[in-house]
C-alpha cells in the first residue's frame, strides 16, 4: 500500500527528471554521497516532530533496531558527524519512507524519492542560503512546470513572534507546526487548534494572526524591522537582517520576482534553526482566470545549524543549509502532461534490428549482432530461430528502432548487410 | 553493520562502474524498471532456499507483512504476473537486502547493489540464453578485471544426475544445495554433509561424486550424451541437448574460450529450472605462477520457467532467463586497484570557479556566476565575503576544477573577465 512499481514508460520519463534534477546540482558544484537505506533506530527518533510515528521500523531479529530512512537530511547529518567533516557541497538521491496516509493520485507515496542538495560548513552569512534559492529557481524553470512561487521565512522571525505574542518557549515547536497548517486550512480553524490543542491564549493567539497572515518582499522586511515589538527581540532582529542580506543576493540573482517573504510558512520538521523555504506552483483557477492558486509544494528546505551537532559526541556543531526537490509531485504531473500530449516516450535506446527475410539464417544473424555488440552498437533480434520480416519490422516500429540490418542468402554471399531505414524504407548495402 | 556509507569518491566510482554495466544493458535492447524496496513478505517467502532466514522483516505497524526485498529476481517475477505481462527484457539496477555475516573486506554487506538483466516470454530454445552469458562476457572483458571463467551447468542435468544416482526426488533441492559448496569446499566435506545433514546413501553420494566433479566443453556434453545412464534420464538428455546448442551460440558469439561447462555448478536459489551460470575471476596464484586460482563469483545466473507462475492466480507460466552483475566484488576490487594506482577521481564536474583578488568583490562575483549557472556552465565560488586569492586558487587545485573566472576592479570597469587556466597559469581577457 503507497508504493508503486515503475513500468518502463515511467521509469523513462522518471530517469529523464532525474537527469534534469542532478545536472542542476552538478552545475553548482555538488558531489554525491549515498547512504543505507537502513539507519539505526536511535538517529531518526525526535527529530521530525509528528512525523516521528511515521517512521518504519524493521522486526527485532536480533542485533541493531533499525528504521528506514525518513529524509535524508538526517542521515547527511549523521555520516557528517560520523565522519568528522565539517564542509561539504553534496546531492543525493535516493528513496525515503513514510509510514503516511498515501493520497497516489496527487503522487503522495510511502516511498519516495528525494533530490537533496545540502551545503554544510562555517561560511558567510547567506551566500550559501541564497545558492539553495537559485537551485531551486534554475530547477523549476528549467522543467517548465508553469508559475511558481518561492515562500522565505526564518524560524527566528517566527520565533520572535512567538515571543513577542507572550508565547513561552516550550511552545514554539507545537506552534510552528500548527501555523504550517495555514497553506492547507483558513486561519480560523488554525487559530483554534493554537488554543484548544497547543493550549496557547486566545490573546497571544490574535497577536501571532496579526503577524503570520503578512507576506511581501523587501518592504515588508523594512517595516518588520521598524516594528516597535519584533525590532526589540533579539532573534526576531537577526532573522530580520539576514532575510534582508537574503534578498539582496536574491537580486543580483535576478530571482526576487518568484520569492515571497511569507510569515505563515512554518515547516514541519523540528531541525529548522534559520532561513525556511518552500517552493509551490501557481495554477489559474478555472472561474477566476487572473487568479492563481497554489497546487502544492514542489520543493522545501532551510538552514539546520544544530543538527550535525545531535551526531557529535562533543556536540561540535556543523551549520548545514539544504533544499530537497519534492520529486514525486513533479513526477505526476509530467506523467499527466504526456499522458494528455499523447507523446510516446521511448523505453530502450535500440538503434538496430539485426533481422532476415529467409529461413535458415540464425548463425548469421548471431554472428552480425554479436559484432554489433562488439563495436558498441545498441542491437537487437527476434529470439526466434525463423522469425517473418513482416513481424521483424512491426517490432522495429512498435519500439521505435530507427534501422534494420538485413541479411539474407544474397547478403550472406556477396559479404554485405542490407541497412533499411524503417520509417523511410530506403536500403542500401554495405 | 553490514551497510556502508558511500563518500564521494567512492559514489564517483560506483557511479562510473554501474553505468558501465547499464550501457551493456541498454546495448542489448533492454528497458529499466523499478520497484519498491518493500515487498509482502509472502511474496518472498520459499523463492530463496536457505535464504530464507535472511530475509528482513519489518515490524507490525498495522497493515501488511512487509520484507525488505532479497533480490530483483522475485519482484520482477511479481511484477510480471501482476501486470500479466508475458514478454519482457528488461534491466533494474538497485539495492537488495540479506541479514547475512558480512565480510565487508570482501566486499560482502547486508546491504548491497544488484544490477539484473532478464528476458522473459516464450522464445526459441538457448537464445536468450546465450544472450545472458554474452552480456557477462562483454561486462567483465569491458571492466578490464583480468581473466576470467563463467561457468554453465543445467538445473535439468544436475537433477538427471541425482536421479540416475538413485536420490529421491524430494531430496534434489537440498542435494543441490549442497554440490553448491564444491567451489568452497573439498568433495569429501560435500559428500559428508550430503550422507550426514541430507540424508543420502552413501553409494548414491559417491556416484554423484563422479559426475559433479566432472568439467569441460563440447566434448564433454557429447560424452555425457553417450553416457549409459544419463543418456536415459529424459530430463538430463533435455539439458544435455540445450547445453549443446547454447555451445554452438556461444562458438557464433565467439565467447567459448571463457566458458566451462561444470557439473559441479548447482546455484542455491530454488527457482532455477534450466540453465544455471557463474562468472568467477581468476587470479595468478602467488606460489605457482602458471595456476588460476578462483577468486570468488562476480556474476551468476539462470533460467526460472516457473517463478512467474507462482504469482499467477492461474498458474500460467512466463519462462525467464536472467543475469544478475555482483557489482559489489567488483566494486572492491577496483577501489583497492584505484587506490594502489594513486590516482585521485574527481568527484565534481566543475569547470569554473568565480573568483576575485580584492575585497568587496562579492556582489559582482554573484552576478557573474549567476550569468554562468543561467548559461548551462558548471560554476562554483567560496562562500566568502572576502576570499584571498591564494586560498581561491588552492580550492581549484585541490578540487580539479580547471579555470578560474576571475573578476577584480579593473576588470569590472572595462566589463572583462580574466579567465586562468589553473594548471599553466595563462590568462585571457574576454
């Protein structure tokens, strides 16, 4: 259940997104790293928040209790503490598992991919926060997916008002993650789970309603940062300033245009420490054509500062920023795409059938193929000792292969193979 | 324990050495599939002989019965029946998991890489199946592993020999089984296990003595084929009649010079039904130089004409052939020669690093590199406000990244950029 087996077809098309994601993280200079699928128990526990009781267990068989991978940012985390790196410009790609309720046909699956690009390392506030941006923006454009937006926030701004909203501080997890909620349900009901659920005051639940309904760009940092309550917290002030730095790397860049400094944006996981971003496509609404609605996120991702240092036995912290590319969703909607374009992707690279008009000419057409094969050449035959031309070359044109090499009694005693193009049907001897 | 990290020069070799092994793939016509990590444990359950044991459970969470999956044979055989699809060649290359002893020295984890080509459907006797041997021929002679073996046998001759031998039919599978271990252990060890833990008759254990020990080419099939007894088995005189046929494939595929045919060659799996294969390499023995001596198996395979079946609600029948690269022996094997050699893989496609030799250079250094990631061009820069020089130019030596894009003051002001070529050291203005 919430799993999928890939047919050829998807396997293509998910191979062909693949490239395009992992070209991208190339293009900014990442090496790849794999890690097990299979991690101790002990790493993932606490570090997703409510998604800790998704986590898959394996049985007791004696030795480790071990889980399957969550994310894989927490595995990057462990192998960097692991091995006592403290710089790093890695992708990965590979799957993860969700004990989650699978909603397949929006592609929510309990295993998935995720394309991950993280930047670990001690460097100059946001240069490599707004990198993270750009992979995200070069990613979506390249992959013409239509309209997006890239939503920033800091968990320090968020924290701020927490704060200065009369929050205490044991809340502000429980907090974050009901405020995440806002993308899916309206304020109101938001608002309600604060009080009832989170035990927040109403008071400090309105003041957190003033703040986290407020989205802009520059503007809105600059008044944020005028605020008379928010400018007087130390970490509201922080995140202010690097959000501000953020932005201006952002417009050299060239990309403020798709990002939208959005103080509802929350994230759900419990290792977020600074910047958070999430990437969501824009669709026109079919009654409203000027307005567009978001048809979920496609990408997601922030600084994570603490979390090498949960790994380190001295605790030596390792600050790490990352995105990871929601590589399903993409998926499904590709899928779609050609599915309604009625494009046929090709499963195999074939480029020639060895084939025969007579019988009797296996010997030869083993003998071809396998010189074929020799020289590189991506060929195949019928398994059949006798098989007709006609069926030889319906299978050339049901699978796409472009040419045919024919050798018959004639070919086989003047020395030459026949090559005819199927779509054409030209032949020559060679 | 047992699983591994892979670092990025390990990710880069494995990275080169699987699609090595894919290019084969796709060179003879295959298409890719993919399947979960996760199958019902049902479904594994009595495909794998002793096996069995090994098999990863997951907890109950609620739900199904879930294993992490032993091999790629199963789920393709599953994955057939499920979509009733009868006729196939395809490759999947992906992790499988075994709660075995590791001896990770040897290459050997409880987590590991299995790259499978198949063909499936009714075809023409030994067709496809001198295709499986010829792709292990053209992978192991590609990746220069020195000389090597591939071992034939057949599933059919070996149950021929055990009937002849006067062994129960009940008792093939666990008889097999054990010949299996002639490659690791002396016949006398076989044969006691066989009359001891199996149960056989000792008469029937020496007369199976005779045959598996028994290895050679053409001749050697045409004299099993005049041998008294076998020669009235109807299942070995079928295996013996495929077995020559597969020869003269072989011979056209000009391949046999690294084939032997072995009796001795049983395989553990219980799905095999025919033909049974292992590639060994051979290595110069340290004492006597004119001996090869084993150096454990790096590819294997068979053909499995009821494996589908099982999965059918009907019983119908899908035959396969298929081969399965140990890619994790040779893995080994090429990171220890790597490592001799001295030579450092990159593992990084960079071709440009953005850099500056004055300070508050930032904002132009983002705007250049920002031009080049929009033009398709593999760039990176440090994360540095204010990076010296030296320390620029040191990356790019130490990471192979050939050039340095480098932009200055003078530079910005006559809109130029000044390209270095790291190693000689010139520069170009553009």
């Amino acid at each position: 259940q919430g799993t999928r087996d890939h047919a050829p077809a998807q396997a293509a098309l998910r191979d062909r997104l693949l490239s395009a994601v992992v070209s991208c993280f190339k293009r900014h200079g990442a090496a790849a790293i794999d890690t097990p699928v299979l991690e101790l128990r002990e790493t993932l526990v606490g570090k997703y928040g409510e998604g800790t009781k998704l986590i898959y267990e394996l049985q007791d068989q004696g030795g480790e209790l071990l889980a399957l991978r969550y994310d894989l940012t927490v595995p990057f985390a462990r192998y960097l503490a692991m091995n006592k790196i403290t710089k790093m410009k890695r992708y990965h790609v590979a799957k993860v598992y969700r004990r989650d309720n699978p909603a397949t046909t929006r592609g929510r699956y309990r295993e998935f991919y995720q394309c991950d690009f993280d930047i670990a390392g001690q460097f100059d506030p946001m240069i490599p926060d707004a990198e993270c941006l750009k992979i995200v923006h070069e990613i979506l454009s390249d992959l013409q997916l239509g309209d997006f937006v890239i939503k920033v926030n800091d968990r320090r701004i968020l924290n701020g008002v927490f704060a200065v909203c009369g929050v205490p501080e044991s809340k502000f997890i429980p907090a974050c993650c009901t405020v995440d909620k806002l993308d899916k349900i309206p304020w109101e009901e938001v608002r309600s789970e604060m009080v009832g659920e989170k035990g927040l005051s109403p008071e400090a639940a309105d003041r957190i309603g003033e703040y986290v309904q407020l989205h802009g760009g520059l503007d809105l940092i600059e008044r944020l940062l005028q605020d008379p309550k928010l400018s007087q917290n130390k970490l509201a002030k922080e995140g202010l300033g690097d959000m501000k730095l953020l932005f201006e790397y952002l417009t050299l860049f060239g990309i403020t245009g798709k990002i939208s400094f959005d103080l509802s944006l929350a994230r759900g996981l419990d290792y977020y420490t600074g910047v958070i971003f999430e990437a969501v496509l824009l669709q026109q609404e079919k009654e409203h054509v000027e307005e567009l609605v978001s048809v979920g996120s496609v990408a997601g991702g922030g600084r994570y500062d603490g979390l090498v240092g949960m790994f380190d036995p001295k605790g030596r912290k390792v600050p790490c920023v990352g995105v990871s590319i929601g590589i399903e969703r993409i998926f499904s909607i590709l899928e779609q795409r050609l599915e309604a374009s009625g494009e046929k992707l090709r499963t195999t690279e074939t480029q020639v059938l060895v084939a025969t008009p007579q019988k009797h000419m296996l010997a030869a057409r083993l003998k071809l193929i396998s010189e074929l094969w020799d020289a590189g050449i991506k060929a195949e035959m019928l398994y059949k000792k006798d098989p007709k031309l006609l069926k030889q070359l319906q299978y050339c044109e049901d699978t796409g292969i472009p040419l045919a090499a024919i050798v018959g009694e004639q070919e086989l005693a003047d020395g030459v193979v026949k090559l005819r193009d199927v779509a054409t049907r030209e032949e020559v001897r060679m």
